[in-house]
C-alpha cells in the first residue's frame, strides 16, 4: 500500500515538474524562428536556415509524437509495446495511399487511375482498399482508424484475456513483425519492399517547394504541442487516474471495481491514434513509406527514445525521441561503425544507471539542491517502478 | 529551465552547421558517396564506397579534373529508405556536392530519385536493376535486364537445351520485373505456360526444403530444367546448400543467377556450387590488361589480397571515368552540362572491349556467362558477340512496350511514348 | 543424387587413376587429344565423343580429370596434364605417364574449360565405361545415370554387362534400363505392353516420364491404358512419400526451431528473464564453428565435435559475463531486462561486425554431413537434417537430464519456484542465476553450431531466430521445457504443410498470426506453469 502510495506522490510529483506550458512555447517559438528564416532570409544569410534542416526537425517531431504514443501507454499504464511501429507505418501508408492518388495520370507510365507499380504488376483496376484514398478527408479518416482498429482489437483480445507484461510485449512484437512480412508481399498491393514514394503534391500543394515543406513542419510542431496538452488533461482526469492506478496494482484496481482492461483498451487506441498521425505527418516530410518501417528494430529504439528522457513525464519522451535522433544523425555522419556501440550502451546504461531518465535526472539534482539547501530528508522519489 | 537550455542548445548548433556551409569555398570538385556503411546493405556497398575513394585518390594522382582536386563526400544512409532522401538532401545543399555515387536497391534509388530531380542533382547508380526508369539526373551504369536475363536465358535455351523454366526470386520489384518480363519472353519464344514455375520467397528465406523438393520433382518431368534464380543476398547460401543436399548438381539443373557475384561466394563454401551460372557484365577472372591492373589496385587500396572485385564495382569505375570525361568536355561541373556531355561517351570496359553511354542514360556493355567455380570465382563460358545497349523500357512489358527514353532534343524525356508521342511523369 | 554419387566416385577414382595412370596415348588418339586443347568450348562435344567411340575405356582418367575440372595442358607442347589442388599448392603431373611435373608453373598451363554441357556428357560416358566396374554400388549407380539417354549404343554395352552381371540390385536397375528402351522403341504392341509390365514397381523418374508419354501419345489403347494403370500406381505412392517428405521437412524446421528456442526456455523460462541478446549467443557459437575450422583447416570432418564444447563455453561464458554485470542489476524488472539485453544485442553484433567484418563467413559442411540417403527414388532424406534432427533430440535430453538429475539442476528449479524460500535453505541464488543464464546462453551457442550448416553465418544470424524463439518459448508454456519441444515441433510441422499451399511468406504469418491468438486466448501457452510457481 504504501508503494502504491509513494509511487503515486513520486508521479504527481514529476508530472508537477513536467512543466509542459513552458516546454510547449519553446516548441512553438523555435518553429516559428526556424520557418520565419527559412522563408524570409535570403540563402547566402547567417540566419539562414535550410530546407534540409527543416525537413530534419519536422521529421525529429514526427518521432517526438510517436515517442509520445509509447510513452502515453508505457509510462502512464505500464504497457510496453514493441509494436508501435506497426501503428506509426499505418498511419503512413494511409497518408502514403492519399499521396499515391494524387500523383494521377504524372506517374511514370501515366496512368491516371493505377500507382505506376500496379500497372507494372499488370493490375487492373484499383483493389477496393484503395478506393476513396483520392479524398483527403477519407484518407485522414484511416489516418486515425486503421491504427485505431488495429490497437482496439489487438487490445480488446489481449487485455481481456489479461495477457499483460512481457507475453504482452512479445506479442506486439510479433505482431509488428507480421505486419512486416505481410507489406513485403507485393500481392498485397502496397507497392511491396519500394513502398510508396514519388510523392508530388498534397491538397494541390507542391510538395516540393519550401512553403510547403514549412508549412508541414509548423502541423507538425503545432500537432505536437496539442497532444502532449491533450495527453497531459488526459492524465489529470479520473480516467488517467485510474490508469495509473493500473500500473502500479492491475489486480487492486480491479478489485476495487474498475473494468481495468476497457480503460486499458481506450488508453491503447489513444496512443494508437497519435502514432498513426506521426506516421502521416512523417510520410509527406520525407517521401517515402515502405515496409522498413515495421520492422521489430524501430519499435524497440522508439522504446529506448521515451526510456532516455524519462517516461511517465511526456515532455521527456519528446526530448529523449530529440535528442537521440539528433544523436543519431551527428554520430552516423562522423563514424558509422561506432553508432551501433553507442546505441547499445545506451540501452545498457540508461537501463542501469537512469530508469527515470533525464528528466529524472533533473528532479533527482533538484532534490538534492533542496536537500543542500534546507538539509531535508530524502523522500525518495526515484523508487517508482513500472 | 534546462529544458529550455536543451531546445535553444539544438537550435543553436543546427544554426552552426548552417554556418558551416557559407564558409565553405568551392576550391575543390566535390564527389558525394552515398552508399550505406552500416545496416543490412553495408555488406555489398561498403565495397562501392571504397572503389569511389579509390578512384578519387586517383583521379587527384593524376591532378585532378578542371585543375582542381576531387573531394571526396561520405555520408552514411545506413540501410535506411528514407534516410537516402535526406542523405542526398544534406549532400546537395548542405555540402554542395557535383556529383553522387551510390544506392544499391531500388528502393533506395526511387527514395532519392525526387530530391535528385527537385535539386538538379546527378547521381551514378552502378548496380544491376529492373529497368523501368530513366531520370534525366540519373546515369545507370549497372545492367538493365536486357543486358543479363535475357542473354541468359539464350544461353540455356541455345547451348544447354533448356525447355522447362523455375523462375526463383526473392519478393520484392527486381526479381518481380525480372520474371515478369522473362515470362513474356519464354512465351513469346514457344514456351507452355506449364513449363515455367515462378515462385516467390520473403528476404532472409532460410528454409528452402520444400521448395527445392518442388523444383526437383517439377525438372523430373523429363526435358531439361534450369533455374532462373533472383534470389536476394542472404538467402543464397542456404539455397546452394539445399540444392547441393538434395543432391541437385548444376547438370541436372542450373542456376543462373543475377545477384551472386564474386564478393557474394567469398561467404560461402563453393564446392557444390561447381557448375552453376551467373551472368553479369564483368568478371573478376576475365583476363585483359585493364582488369589486372583494376585488381592489383584494389588489393593495394584495401591492403587485403584476398578482396575480391566485382561487377557493380566495375559499373561504378565506369560510371566515373566516364563522369571525368563528361566533366572534362563540358568544362564545367554544371549538373545540365555534364548531363549532355555524358551522352555517347566511350571509356574502355574492364573486360576489353569500349562501354558507350546511350541516350537513354544506359550503358552498352557485353554480357558475359560465367560458371562458379570451385575457388570462389567464375569461368566466362559464354559472351555476347558484341556489345548490347542497356533498354530502359522492357520491350516485354505491357505497360511499357511503347515507351522509349532519349535524353537528347528533341525528345528529351525519359518516358516518352512513341504512340501517343507524348511525355509523362517527369518531375524537372 | 545419382550424379552427387557419381561425382564422388569419380573424386575417389582420380586419386586412384593419377597414381595408377591410364595407357600411354595411342596413335589414332594423338590428333583427338590435341585438338581438344585448341578446340573452341561449344565445338568440344564432338572431339570428346569421338574419343570414346574410338578408345573407349582408355579415356576413363581423361574424362574423369576434365569432369572435375582439373585438366590443363602444358602451352609449349601442348601436352595433357593434371592438376591436383591440396590447400593452397597445386601439382601438376602427365596425365598418361602421371609423371610429376614439378617445375611446371602455373603461367605455362592453361585450363581446358567445361561447361555444364560437357560435364553432362564427360558424367554419361564415364557411366559407360563403369558398366564393368569391380564394385557393384558403382556399377548401379553407372546404370541409373544413364536412364536419362538410353541410346541403342548404350542399350548394347547395357545388354552384354547384364549377361555378365551377378549382383540382384544392379540387375534389376539394368533391367529397368532395358524395359525402358522397350516401352520406347518396340514395334508391336505386346512388346511394350510387356516393358510396362517390367517397368512395374519402379519409382525412378524416368519410368514415371516414359509411362505418361505412353499414356498419351501410344497408338495402342491397351498400351495407354496399361500406362494409366502403372502411372496411378506410381503417383499414388508418389503422394504417400511425399506427405512423409514434408512430415520431415517439418519436423526438420521444428528441430531447428527447437535449438533456437532451448536456451531461451531456460534464461526466459526459467529465470524469467527477456533475453534479446539470445540471438546473438547463437551467433557467437557459429563464429566459434567458423574460427575453429580457420584455425584448424586440415580437420573439417572433426572441426563440428571441436565446435560444440568450445561455442558452449564461449556462449556460456559471455553470458556469465552479461548476467553478473547487467541482469543482476534488474533483478525482477523484466522489462528493462528487454531493453539492457537489447542494447548488448546491438554492441554483440557490431563487435562481431568490427572484428569479423561484415561480410558472411564461409563454413564449410564436412563431408559426412552432405548429401542425403537416397530411400527410393521419391524420398531421400538430408543428411544434414536427419543429424540436426538427431542433435536436436539429444541436446534437449541432455538438458532434461541436467535439470532433472544435477544438483545444478535441482537449484535451478528451486530458485525459480521460490526464491525467496531457496535463498532461505542455502541456496546460493546469485550463483544460480549465473550458472542458469550461463547453461542457457551455452546451449544457445551449440544451436549456433547446427545452425552454421544450413544458413549465414553472419552479424545478423541472431536476429533472424530471435523473434521465432520467443515465440516458440511463450507458445509451448514458459517455464516448461516440454511445451517447447512440443511447440517446435508443432510450428515446423504446421508451417511446412501450409506452405505448399499459401507459398513460404504467407505460411509464416499465418502462424505467427495463430500463436498471437492463441496466446489471447491460453496467455500462459499449451502447457502452463502450475501452483505458486506460476504467479
């Protein structure tokens, strides 16, 4: 009981510290900076900055908000999911379809009804999961709901039939990995191991030009910092505490009378959702989906991005899912052989020395500059476990 | 706080590397690699990465192009898809390379293929592929499939008397374009629909007892059966091992291949493997002046005598000799000059014989039959008489029969149908 | 198979015909011999033919020489010569005085090239002139490789070596050449309704071949029906084996599935621990396999008995080593135990990466390991399977009886049944987890020793098992050795009889889709954990 309490005070404590308003303006001011001197500075400026560059943030943010989908359900429900990629590629290859579609008769055989690679299967005609992908409304519809159904179900099986923990892990895993051989097939009419690409506008919008590249990055930066608010009032309903009361006694909380897995089920479709429109906010950005996106990998490193900024806190998932890439993109540049090494470590460390993370790290200095301070007792806040 | 120190920190040091670019002076010709180093793909491209350096440091011995030196750019996409398109991002506008080396698979290349033509780039792409593209940015130096399937498939029609056909290949768009137009091909030549078998197998297929059993009893049928194998990387080894099990020797049934070369058998025990074919353009063992020299400079460059050379390494010695030659006529590094002076380009093969730059952005080249051998390298058992043009467009295809590329006026597409005469998907 | 056999005879004959040596050339042959050095590739069939029309048996070292590729002529004189390659020295000696030619170097020889075509023809001819070979498996074997192209000239050297032959088994296969000719070339209908007759009982290709050409084109109706007859015989049989072959190839994918998965039921099932890197003691047992056979060339027949005790000690101790300075410290937090072992997945990988470079590495199969045993002509089993089969079965036994009989054994089981209670009657806990992952971590890296014979040996073998292990661990029951085995073999078995008809990439989702909903409906697999044991 007591842990159950300590843990409890240790999460109000560090949702206390989380600080997302001051985190969510330096987001959207850092945006505004960079897109204002992407557009308004000439090429040769100091101020200057890059449409790579931008591309690159956006495409920071897009992994920021899948980071913040796993650690909606990790850190707040105990629920680690090896899968998520499954739900982020989703969301991309609906996005992906939508881009497709509005290639029309430019694509390279000029077909104006089939994406170049069915008429090179000799397809046909449109199979039916294609069909209303041209509107933009539909194919944001399936942003949200093919994610959305998929974590319903694999939940509503799962968590019903309390598979939890590692069985629970294990099986997203698997079912990511499913998903992965399942978009290789080319039968299956996602354009197989090439995906989709090729892209060139989006709601008749160039995709190639700077204003459209900015303007994505701004949806992007905007999209974010409404989730993380949203996902923070989440948290602070009756309906995020009783999910943080699942993760730390599943069994006591559903003696007391919640129906722990329909809580758990919406939680998972939430978080679903969000890295579905990661996924479709990523796959404008950098142009191409494929089913590389599956794979088992990228959903254990997104779980590694939410463990390095500490989960449980939100606005360090988004800064560990930052830094890690910006990480990654520095250390592959200067030596490719030792990323790998460096990745490793990390895990290994951060699992050892920083299960809170660093935003853990920051409240645990803080502790300790109020224990200098007033010569306080400890009151222990990393103990929480998940 | 420190949050706010953390965001400001990033944004700071991206504005640095921003910086960085300015300053940099245009004193040098800058060649960008962009082959992966790390990941899945890093077994065959690292190879390609080392050539490109190698031809580098070569070009700079001999002083240069233009009077400048040549630097060079390397950058990781580390097996990665989308990264190539950002990775050609960073190489065109952060580093202002001339030109870029690199991609293997297709997917790769179709990623970077918009920034390439959004950016004006030029790219060499060395690797033998499906066909079915020609990007006015884009030179292919590897074999399109008319310059590998179907000279092989001659070959075990013609010499060997194969009538009945496995098409083996791994699920993804060379293996399937590959067929695709192989099927069209065999049937156009009088063969049954019940004589050819395609099957298709997932990346890293590791367990290949029931489908060599199939391809055994379907080449137990009486007339003499050959495999048409796509088989990708990985899933080789276990395949010849299987067929070499199941007591499949290359007289009862071939192999041709067109993914196994030299660097590929190095991995592997080439004992049962004796006999069997692959086609390619080029051929460590093929003896000529040129090659020797080729070898004993790679061997001296990687300081590894036992380093093998092979065919997308040739492509991309080719490709550069020919991106100096186009570079020193136009006088001028100019994407849109360059791309003109590259067009009927001569530069001598590795395997004897001059490679001739095409309208369509394809080389002409021969085509070699090679047969493993038990030391890990091939014995040419069969060449072409001349040199075949490598075809963008199947003539195989449906959907691409009528399609042609000609990069010169008037035409100047890559798709262009000469029914409709008209010009489709391009993005410059 | 039969020219695998064949081929074989053929290397065991050439150490024999190199020392023995044939008869010097004859006159008539002289020409024959020297065009054959200067003859273009696709114009050597007839030169070749030729000389076994006119010599005969005489050619049989020539021919067997140029089947295996090793015959050179010497430029100047253009002389024949064999090669013989031992390592990385190659001899040369006179193929007809067999006459050591030491100073020869490698300059002044050239290869006589063979293609396939060839090597068919050179495999038929030697064949022929093994009709009268003293040992009778090679006589059988000579006879059978010629069912494919039974010309009259063959069919004669048949009849007269079936006069004279003693042996029942190579009789019958002459018999069946002869009938075959029969069924083929008779002119009355009788005849062949008797070679069909003959041929009854048969199960080799060609009879099955022959029959359907009867079946269908036979001008005779009774021939085509009696064709019918023996066909639906043969097909019938044909099916029963091939349900027995894909019953092995199943359980042959099970047996693999089941090395994989051993080690992980024990570090995941017993200790609970969620061993990403378990891949990658895999890996490491079949890079011991490749450094032992780099160190030790000259035994690759042994190098896989050295193999397995040395990758059990090098898996073994690498995870000593990963439980004592990583999963110690995650005692009971199983996830993060996901993400430390994770992490040394990566570093393992990309140390053998940096140390072995990234390339496969080659193994190479000894020799009792390749091949397969030829049961009938419709069903021959792999050798290489049949033993990892076989090993398969014999580590899981072994294991069984460690867990089962060894005090090891009896404090693994009692610390992961209860701890705390374990702790508290002297058990040394800490001690055991290590020897737990230790011993888990070593059967890991013998499955790496099998493994190494039927894939890559590469960074990424590991990874390729991971997924399927777990898998296999959480579908039989965790904590259940049983239930892996049980597991395995089911999922090899499944997956090898949908295969045929979904094609491979569909047959594994489709099972990976089953167990995912398996385990929603049995969380705790087919055979759960009983008692206080479990929670």
């Amino acid at each position: 009981m007591s842990s159950l309490l300590s843990n409890f005070m240790s999460f109000s404590r560090i949702n206390g510290d989380s600080k997302v308003a001051p985190f969510v303006v330096v987001l959207l001011v850092v945006t505004a900076l960079a897109s204002s001197c992407n557009l308004l500075m000439p090429e040769d400026s100091v101020f200057y900055v890059s449409t790579y560059t931008i591309t690159l943030l956006g495409k920071y943010l897009c992994y920021a908000m899948l980071a913040l989908a796993v650690d909606v359900i990790w850190g707040y429900c105990g629920i680690l999911s090896l899968g998520h990629g499954a739900f982020f590629a989703l969301g991309g290859y609906a996005m992906g379809m939508y881009l497709m579609r509005q290639i029309g008769d430019r694509g390279v055989y000029g077909n104006p009804e089939l994406p170049d690679f069915m008429v090179f299967l000799n397809w046909s005609e449109l199979p039916w999961f294609w069909q209303g992908m041209d509107q933009f409304w539909v194919a944001m519809l399936m942003v949200l709901l093919v994610p959305g159904l998929l974590a319903y179900l694999f939940g509503w099986l799962a968590f019903r039939s309390r598979v939890t923990g590692v069985y629970l892990s294990i099986m997203t895993q698997a079912l990511t990995y499913a998903l992965l051989l399942s978009f290789f097939r080319n039968e299956m009419g996602f354009g197989g191991n090439n995906g989709l690409t090729d892209f060139k506008d989006i709601l008749g919008f160039d995709l190639q030009s700077d204003n459209t590249r900015v303007t994505l990055f701004i949806i992007t930066a905007l999209m974010l910092s409404g989730l993380l608010v949203l996902s923070k009032k989440i948290m602070q309903t009756r309906f995020g505490k009783v999910i943080v009361a699942i993760r730390d006694g599943e069994s006591r909380a559903r003696f007391i009378g919640y129906r722990t897995e329909n809580y758990k089920v919406w939680l998972f479709v939430y978080s679903a959702m969000i890295a579905g429109i990661a996924g479709a906010l990523y796959v404008p950005q950098v142009g191409i989906i494929n089913p590389g996106e599956f794979s088992p990998i990228n959903s254990i490193e997104i779980v590694i991005w939410v463990a390095v900024g500490g989960r449980g806190t939100l606005v360090g998932a988004i800064i560990g899912a930052i830094l890690v890439n910006y990480a990654k993109t520095k250390f592959t540049a200067i030596m490719p052989d030792g990323w790998l090494f460096a990745l490793g470590a990390m895990f290994v460390l951060v699992t050892l020395y920083l299960p809170k993370g660093l935003m853990g790290l920051v409240a645990q200095l803080k502790d300790r500059q109020l224990q200098n301070v007033n010569n306080r007792p400890n009151d222990k806040a990393e103990e929480g476990h998940a | 706080m420190k949050i706010k120190h953390l965001v400001s920190g990033i944004a700071l040091s991206m504005g640095a590397s921003v910086l960085s670019i300015s300053a940099m002076a245009a004193d040098t010709i800058k060649v960008g690699v962009l082959h992966s180093l790390s990941g899945t793909m890093a077994i065959s491209e690292t190879t390609l990465k080392d050539t490109v350096l190698m031809m580098v440091e070569e070009q700079n011995k001999k002083g240069g192009l233009l009077g400048k030196q040549l630097e060079a750019v390397v950058v990781d996409p580390a097996s990665n898809w989308p990264l190539f398109a950002e990775k050609t991002r960073e190489l065109m506008t952060k580093d202002q390379v001339d030109v870029i080396f690199g991609c293997w698979t297709s997917v790769s290349r179709k990623s970077a293929l918009p920034v390439l033509e959004e950016l004006n780039g030029l790219m060499f792409y060395p690797v033998q592929y499906e066909g079915e593209e020609s990007s006015k940015n884009v030179f292919y130096t590897g074999a399109a499939p008319n310059q590998q399937a179907i000279p092989a498939v001659d070959y075990l029609m013609n010499d060997l008397g194969v009538k009945r056909w496995v098409l083996a290949g791994t699920d993804y768009v060379y293996p399937r374009t590959t067929n695709k137009i192989l099927e069209a091909y065999l049937k156009a030549k009088g063969v049954a629909a019940e004589d050819i078998m395609i099957n298709y197998t997932p990346f890293g297929h590791s367990d290949w007892q029931s489908i060599v059993s199939d391809i055994k009893s379907f080449g137990s049928a009486g007339k003499k059966t050959a495999v048409v194998s796509t088989i990708n990387g990985d899933a080789n080894v276990p395949f010849y091992k299987e067929l070499g099990n199941q007591g499949i020797s290359s007289e009862d049934i071939p192999v041709v291949a067109f993914s196994v070369g030299e660097e590929e058998l190095s991995g592997l025990d080439t004992k049962p493997l004796v006999g069997h074919l692959a086609a390619w353009n080029y051929f460590q063992s093929v003896e000529s002046d040129a090659n020797d020299a080729f070898i004993s400079q790679w061997k001296a460059f990687t300081g590894n005598p036992d380093r093998v050379t092979n065919d997308p390494m040739e492509a991309t010695y080719i490709g550069f000799k020919m991106w100096t030659q186009a570079v020193e006529k136009a006088g001028t590094t100019d994407v849109d000059a360059v791309e003109q002076a590259m067009i009927g380009q001569e530069t001598e093969n590795l395997t004897g014989g001059m490679a001739y730059m095409n309208k369509n952005h394809h080389l002409s080249k021969p085509v070699l039959i090679g047969e493993i051998q038990d030391d890990g390298q091939f014995e040419v058992v069969w060449e072409t008489e001349g040199v075949v043009p490598g075809d963008a467009w199947s003539d195989f295809l449906p959907g691409s029969k009528d399609l042609i590329a000609d990069w010169t006026a008037p035409i100047s597409c890559g798709n262009y149908n000469t029914v409709t005469k008209t010009c489709s998907g391009q993005n410059y | 198979m039969r020219y695998i056999n064949a081929i074989c005879a053929c290397l065991l004959g050439l150490l024999i015909s190199t020392s023995v040596l044939a008869a010097s050339p004859s006159e008539a042959q002289q020409p024959l011999l020297l065009e054959l050095t200067e003859v273009k590739l696709n114009k050597a069939l007839p030169v070749l033919q030729q000389l076994e029309t006119t010599e005969g048996a005489d050619m049989l070292a020539l021919f067997k020489t140029m089947l295996n590729g090793d015959l050179y002529y010497e430029k100047e004189t253009r002389r024949l010569i064999a090669a013989l390659k031992e390592q990385s020295v190659t001899r040369y000696s006179d193929l007809f005085s067999g006459e050591v030619l030491s100073d020869l170097s490698k300059k002044q020889v050239r290869k006589i090239k063979v293609n396939n075509k060839l090597r068919g023809y050179l495999g038929e001819a030697i064949a022929r002139m093994q009709l009268n070979h003293p040992d009778s498996a090679v006589r059988k074997d000579a006879v059978r490789s010629l069912f494919s192209d039974l010309g009259s000239n063959t069919i004669t050297l048949i009849r007269d070596a079936r006069l004279k032959e003693q042996s029942r088994s190579v009789q019958e296969a002459m018999d069946v050449a002869l009938a075959l000719y029969r069924a083929r070339h008779a002119e009355e209908a009788t005849d062949r309704l008797q070679a069909i007759k003959d041929l009854e009982g048969s199960l080799e290709p060609e009879v099955r071949n022959q029959l359907t050409q009867l079946a269908e084109n036979d001008p005779s109706r009774s021939v085509r029906k009696a064709a019918q007859t023996g066909l639906d015989k043969i097909d019938q049989q044909a099916e029963m084996y091939g349900f027995i072959n894909q019953l092995f190839f199943g359980l042959s994918l099970g047996s693999v599935l089941l090395l994989a998965a051993i080690g992980l039921a024990i570090t995941f099932g017993v200790m609970g621990v969620i061993n990403m890197a378990h891949g990658e003691m895999i890996m490491l047992g079949a890079y011991t396999t490749y450094v032992v056979q780099l160190m030790l060339p000259n035994m690759i027949e042994y190098s896989l008995w050295i193999a397995v005790p040395l990758a059990f000690m090098v898996s073994g101790l690498a995870g000593i080593l990963i439980e004592r300075l990583v999963i110690r410290h995650l005692h009971g937090r199983p996830l993060e135990t996901l993400l430390a072992t994770f992490g040394i997945s990566l570093i393992l990988q990309q140390m053998v990466r940096t140390v072995f470079s990234p390339l496969n590495r080659q193994v190479a199969t000894p020799d009792w390991m390749s091949g397969s045993i030829e049961i009938n002509p419709l069903l021959s089993l792999t050798l290489n399977r049949l033993y990892i089969v076989a090993f398969a079965l014999l580590v899981f036994m072994i294991l069984l009886i460690v867990l089962k009989k060894t005090s090891l054994g009896l404090n693994v089981r009692a610390v992961s049944q209860n701890r705390d209670m374990a702790k508290a009657m002297g058990i040394r806990t800490d001690r055991v987890d290590a020897m737990t992952f230790g011993l888990g971590s070593g059967i890991a890296g013998i499955a790496g020793v099998a493994l190494s014979q039927l894939t890559n040996v590469g960074p990424n073998l590991g990874q390729a098992y991971i997924i399927d292990s777990f898998m296999v661990v959480v579908f039989g029951g965790v904590g259940n050795l049983w239930g892996t085995l049980v597991a395995a073999f089911t999922l090899g078995v499944a997956n090898k009889f949908i295969e045929p008809v979904t094609g491979a990439v569909l047959a594994s989702i489709l099972v990976l889709v089953f167990i995912i909903l398996f385990i929603q409906k049995r969380p705790k697999g087919l055979f759960p954990q009983k008692g206080r044991a479990a929670e």
